[in-house]
C-alpha cells in the first residue's frame, strides 16, 4: 500500500490533519489503535481556543460545532470569599467555545467518512522505519495480519505513549517535564451548571473548578493527593468537598447528583523536542503535555495541526519545503507560550504541599494583582481564548 501522508493516531488532532489535507487532494490514511467505538467514549476537556473554532470551519466540520456550542465571553476566578470576572470580550474583543472533544472527535469521523478517506482501527504493533530516509515506512497489524504502507511523511498524532515520539533517537530527543504534586478528582453529571461561565477556584482546601459541557451536564474538579483513589470518593464527598472551596453565593446554588463519570488525573507539564525527525512529525501530546488548569491540551495539538497541515499543502502545491523545515521551531515557539500560561495559572491556583507563609502571601497579592489590574487581566484574556498562529 501506498499514501502520502501516514497519520498515527486516530484522535481530534489526527482527524483534523487529515480532513485539512483532504481539502487540498492530500491523500492519508489514519492508523488507529483502538476501535471507534473506544475513541468516541473518552471523555475530554471541551473549551475550544479561537484557533481551533476557525480550523474546524476551514475544515468544514463546523456547522454542529456553531449551532450547538456555547460561548464565553468570559470566566470567574474565586479566592476565599471573593469572586471576580476577566471578559474576555470586553477586555480583547474574543470569545472561547464549549464544544466537548467527544463532539469534535466525532464529526472530523463523519466528515472522513463522508470524503472516503481510509482509516485503520485496531492498528496493532504499528512500527516507523527509516523515517530519517526520503522513503519512510509504517508496519502495522491487524488481526494477525501484516501491513506495510510506503509513504512521503508521517504525522505522529498518537498520544503521550503512543510510538511516534520513541521512533525520534534519544540521541535527538531532549525531554523537558515537571510532574505536579497533586491530581484533579472530577465528577460529570447530569446536572444543570452552577454558572453560565467557569469558575476557578483558589481556597485554604486547594484547587476547585465548576465547568459544564451543556445546560444538563456539568462537570466539576477538586485538587487532590496523588494517592487518593477514586473509589475513595463517594458522591456525597465529593460534593461536600467542592461547596467548601467555593465562595457561599456559588456554593449554595450547586445542585447535585449521581455522578455518571469519575476520575483522577496527574498534572504534569512536558515538552519533547525536535518536533520533527526525517519525514517524521509530532503533533499534539505525542510531542507535550500541559496541566488542565488552562485548557490548552486539545487546543496545542489544533496549533501543531495548523502548522503541519500549511507547510505539507506548501510542500506538495509548490515543492516547497520552507514550511516542513521550519515546522518544529514554530510549533513550539507556541507550545512553550502555552506551558508557561498552563504552568502560571496552575501555580497560581492550587495549594502545594511544600508551600510556606511567604509562598501563600505571594500566591494571594498574585490572584489580587490579577482581579484588580486590567493589564494583567488582559495578558490572562489573550492567553485563555489562545495566542495567534
């Protein structure tokens, strides 16, 4: 068999190369490891950057996206028994949407569907070869069954563990990370929002945040151990646990519920470099991770598929190679702008164990630097709804 472009990894990030590629006559097939099925059950964060709104109608994939996704003009910032707002609209004239990764994920495989582009599900044992030659390959198999595909170039849209990134040599790659001492106990449920917009929370007890997915689903998050395990939290934990990190105005107007969804995830910011090897490129968690606390990880991957999908429509309309070559130092010129937002809001919000007298009394005059001075309201603004491509 024989393609163009090779995309490991059947996520937003792969999905949305693919359909951008797709658009210009760029033939791909997408290797996925898991089924369908699978991939559409995860549940994932849903504030879509402006980059990202805008790539998915120049893919065509919006028309869901605009009719049902809710939009933000803003989001709340609480500490202690204070809270205060940062517009985002009033502030740089920008908006951010809520659109879950679920919804994402699924109409890219609609839209793939609808073009007939190949996809592979339960892609196992998928191998890179030669990627550093002008004739790279992919290995992979299905039930049993061993496949080769030749290929100009390979975008890596496989995940944290997936294989792209250990296919670069150790000797090229150079890994850059801070794990968190703590991870996000969240709960969905089928419960109306507490707040049209987010609310982040700063108290005493650590780290909370009230989020939504629609008008009857609400998702909520509470900073916890790294040792605390989710069948250690009832429901009636949790939600105690959240009202007493919330100021009384908002805390009282929670409604609770069963939860339907519950986990506990790490924290952890990480970085690879290069993004690119040979004709092997990176893209999305296959290259970095960011903490949650600023909602960049769906949205980083969109900037690396901006930056990917323009320098291979670049190569194979004009023989230009400009845009490959340069791919790697300007998608994480990006990514590291992100990190530093994620890594920034993280530390300003949550409780560390190690913290002394000094550290909280610097953690508080930066939350009230931040409520009462509009220029680092704005830096807040422009950063959240994402920096331009």
């Amino acid at each position: 068999m024989r393609t163009q472009v090779v995309i490991v990894g059947g996520g937003p990030s792969g999905l949305l190369l693919g359909q951008l590629l797709a658009l210009k006559g760029i033939e791909t097939v997408i290797l996925e490891r898991k089924t369908r099925d699978y991939v559409l059950s995860r549940i994932r964060a849903g504030i879509l950057e402006t980059g990202l709104v805008n790539l998915m109608r120049k893919a065509g994939v919006a028309e869901r996206m605009d009719r049902e996704c809710i939009v933000h003009d803003g989001t709340y910032i609480s500490y202690e028994n204070e809270l205060f707002s940062i517009n985002f609209k009033e502030l740089i004239d920008q908006s951010v949407v809520v659109y879950g990764q679920t919804e994402v994920t699924r109409d890219l495989y609609d839209a793939r569907d609808q073009i007939g582009a190949k996809t592979v599900f339960e892609a196992e044992g998928v191998q890179i070869l030669d990627a550093d030659s002008n004739a790279p390959l992919v290995t992979y198999c299905v039930n049993g069954v061993q496949y080769t595909i030749a290929c100009d170039f390979i975008a890596g849209c496989d995940g944290f563990r997936g294989v792209s990134r250990k296919t670069i040599p150790e000797t090229v790659r150079q890994e850059f990370e801070k794990v968190f001492p703590f991870g996000w106990l969240g709960i969905l449920s089928e419960t109306p929002p507490v707040h049209d917009e987010l609310i982040y929370a700063n108290s005493e007890r650590g780290f909370a945040l009230c989020s939504l997915r629609n008008e009857n689903l609400s998702r909520y998050y509470v900073q916890c151990p790294l040792t605390d395990t989710v069948e250690g939290w009832s429901d009636d934990a949790f939600w105690d646990e959240l009202r007493s990190r919330l100021p009384q105005s908002i805390a009282e107007k929670i409604v609770t519920g069963p939860s339907i969804e519950k986990s506990i995830a790490p924290l952890r910011s990480f970085v690879s470099e290069p993004m690119r090897w040979g004709r092997l490129f990176l893209c999305g968690d296959a290259a970095h991770i960011v903490p949650p606390t600023g909602a960049k990880g769906l949205n980083t991957a969109a900037s690396d598929v901006h930056y990917l999908s323009e320098a291979l429509i670049q190569y194979y309309e004009h023989s230009d190679e400009q845009g490959i070559d340069s791919y790697s130092e300007m998608a994480l010129a990006r990514v590291w702008k992100a990190e530093r937002f994620s890594w920034a809001t993280t530390n300003l919000l949550h409780r560390f164990p190690d913290q002394s007298g000094f550290d909280l009394k610097m953690q508080r005059a930066e939350i009230e630097s931040l409520h009462h001075n509009k220029a680092a309201q704005k830096w807040f603004a422009q950063n959240y709804v994402g920096l331009p491509y």
